[in-house]
C-alpha cells in the first residue's frame, strides 16, 4: 500500500456550556473538515468516533453520530482511551486505509463535559485510576500530576515560576487562537498575588494557573490513502510516524515520577517510523494538561535532555519564535480539553501548520510536525508525527 495522508481537518470553538445536543456538537467539527477537505459524506467509506463514555449521557455514541452525520450504512468505531481517544482513533484510521479495508475515513472526536456538574466531572476523572486500589481514596488528576511535579522539582530543581512561564506562553497564544476557550492574557507576577485567580491553591505545588480548564467541542480529521488523496486534495499532509503505549494503572505500578514512559516509549515508536530525530521536528504540539506535563513532555520527545525542559521554556525556545515552538496554539491551557476532541484538535493544528495556514500563530516555513497525546495520568501515549 501506497503512503497515508489526512485531507481535511474541522474543529468547534471550545466553549464552556455549548447550548446544543452532542449531536449538533459533533456536526459543527465534522462540517468543517468535510468543507476543508471537499467532499461528499458519500466519498467517506467508514467513520470512527472517540469520546470518554463515563461523560456522554448517550451510550453508545458511535451509531448516534454516524446516523446524524449521515454516514450510515458504512460502518462506524467506537475508540475510547482516556483523554488520548481520538489520536487513537488516527492509528485505527491508518491501520483500516493503509490495510485497503477502507479508502477514507473519518475520525470524529467529541465531549460536551457540561452535561455533568464540575464535581461529577472530578469524580468520573477520579475513576481513570484503579477504582479498586486507587480511586476510593480521593485521588483525582490534579493530585496525580502534582505529585509528578513534586518529584521533578525535588530531583532537577526546578521551581514554581517555571511552572508559571509555560502558562504565560499557552495564554500569549490563546489570546490569538478563535477555538480557544481561554482568551486573556496570564503574566509571571498574577501567580504571586495571593488575590488573583491564577495563584489559587489546586494540588500543591499547582495552582489555578497550573490546570487545563474542561470544555465543550469537537474535533474531526479526515484520513485517505495516497490515490484518493491525490484526486481530492491540493495539499496533503502525510502520516510519517506513529507510536502508542501503556502502562500500569497503579502509581504503585510505575518506577518513573519525574515523566511518562509511554510518552517515550510512543515516540521511539513514531520517530524511528518516520525515520527522523527530534532535531528534525519543526513544531509540536503536547498535552499540557497541567503545565508540569509540558515540561516532562520536552524531554520525552528528545526536545531537552531530562531536568533540561525547563531551559527551553525560560529561554522561550518553546514560542513561535524558538528552536522547538510547542503547542502555539494556546495548547490544552488555553484552548479547554473536551476529552475525546483534544487529540484531533492537536492534529488539526499541525496539519494547518504545515500548509501554512495557521494565521498569526503560523511557525516559519514547518516541514515536520508532531503530536503529543496523554490518557489519563499517562496510562496511555500517542505519538504522530506529520509530514508536508
């Protein structure tokens, strides 16, 4: 089989409390990439959605989606991992074209969190752990990354205020960014005032400013094999690389707590795929739920060697601007994180970036681009790199 592209991308504005039906929602998202991609529903031969089903009132949304869609009789997925569904849902994509099962696909991610209340939302989080061993004891996300970020600052010396300059780098561009939910500017010193939001006590040592907020969107990416990317598509952007891994539930589990195994053992996977290193990487986008996740992720793709991460982002290699820009699109800090939208909204803001169509957030001439996706506290990784 010939090469994998995508050939068009489509994405809601994140909102806080979107008005419609999850329905509706996923429409929004999957009318845009078949507008960027234009074509037909008809010319889609199987369709795959992603979302965390513990948020959905709906069960089993896969049929609902793809009825509403008007993508019946093809056949429709269902793939859920956590907060990386929808990157998942890429592999599946690849693996259905590139197997000639299927021609084009759809990959359409979805979360509308505002359908439960904030504290139904933590709990339902909570029980991304071992409900059994873990869970019933209040663990919930912030504390999880917070203890990683307790155990990266004891061991590299890194401080609070780095913590900080990652937000203050997400927010500069999400003030540019229409999708995102999160559109005002965060400065070093809001995080030293006791009075300010973004001081706020979450999980010691994060604090407000530290936190992705959760929202309501949806994410659509539309996969072809070489030949009908060639009939349909003016500028294909090509699946170089893919790489994906797990492990155990358990913190008591894991021997790492100053990054995430799978995050590098997914992008071993992607770049020896793609038959790349780091060096060549033009821009990245990574899932910074929290802004210690960012960090961890610079060195687990190689961006920095381990307690190095923080140079980067004191240095601002890390802006449109740097060596290695990450996530200049305001990143899961500024845009919200709709669990089963985040990883197609990553790989929409590659792709653009790569055919140069990324507006005021559009990176110097990109040739190689990567995404960046965690489920749960890192009990799942995705790594994709796209090429032009």
């Amino acid at each position: 089989m010939g090469k994998i592209a995508i050939i068009g991308v489509g994405q809601t504005a994140f909102v806080r409390n979107y008005p419609g039906s999850v329905r509706e929602l996923a429409f929004d998202g999957f009318k845009e990439a078949l507008q960027d991609a234009k074509i037909k529903t008809t010319d889609i031969d199987a369709s795959i959605v992603c979302s965390a089903p513990e948020y959905d009132k709906q069960r089993s949304p896969a049929g609902v989606l793809a009825e509403y869609l008007g993508l019946n009789p093809q056949p429709t997925f269902y793939v859920e991992s956590l907060c990386s569904s929808s990157s998942m849902g890429l592999k599946l994509a690849y693996s259905l074209v590139k197997s000639g099962l299927h021609d084009v696909v759809a990959v359409v991610g979805f979360q509308k969190m505002s359908e439960i209340s904030s504290a139904e939302s933590q709990e339902r989080m909570g029980r991304g752990a071992d409900i059994q061993w873990e869970s019933p004891f209040g663990t919930m996300m912030p504390a999880y990354y917070a203890m990683y970020a307790r155990a990266y600052m004891a061991k590299y010396g890194a401080t609070s205020e780095d913590l900080a300059l990652v937000r203050v780098k997400a927010a500069s561009y999400g003030q540019i960014n229409e999708k995102a939910v999160y559109r005002k500017a965060v400065t070093l010193d809001m995080f030293s005032k006791p009075d300010d939001p973004m001081s706020g006590p979450v999980a010691s040592p994060l604090r407000v400013g530290d936190c992705c907020a959760n929202a309501d969107g949806s994410s659509c990416v539309i996969v072809a094999s070489e030949e009908k990317a060639k009939d349909f598509c003016r500028k294909p952007v090509w699946i170089m690389g893919l790489g994906s891994a797990t492990t155990a539930v358990n913190m008591a589990g894991r021997d790492l707590f100053t990054g995430l195994s799978v995050a590098q053992a997914s992008a071993e996977q992607a770049y020896k795929m793609a038959g790349i290193t780091p060096k060549d990487i033009d821009v990245a986008e990574v899932h910074d739920c929290f802004t210690i996740a960012e960090l961890m992720a610079y060195e687990a793709l190689g961006f920095a060697r381990p307690g190095e991460g923080r140079d980067l982002i004191r240095g601002k290699e890390t802006y449109k601007e740097g060596s290695i820009p990450v996530n200049v699109d305001g990143g899961l800090l500024s845009k919200g994180h709709p669990i089963g939208a985040t990883g197609g909204s990553q790989i929409r803001t590659i792709v653009l970036q790569l055919r140069g169509e990324a507006g005021e957030m559009q990176v110097k001439d990109p040739e190689i681009g990567l995404v960046h996706n965690i489920g749960g506290v890192g009990l799942y990784g995705n790594v994709t790199i796209l090429g032009r």
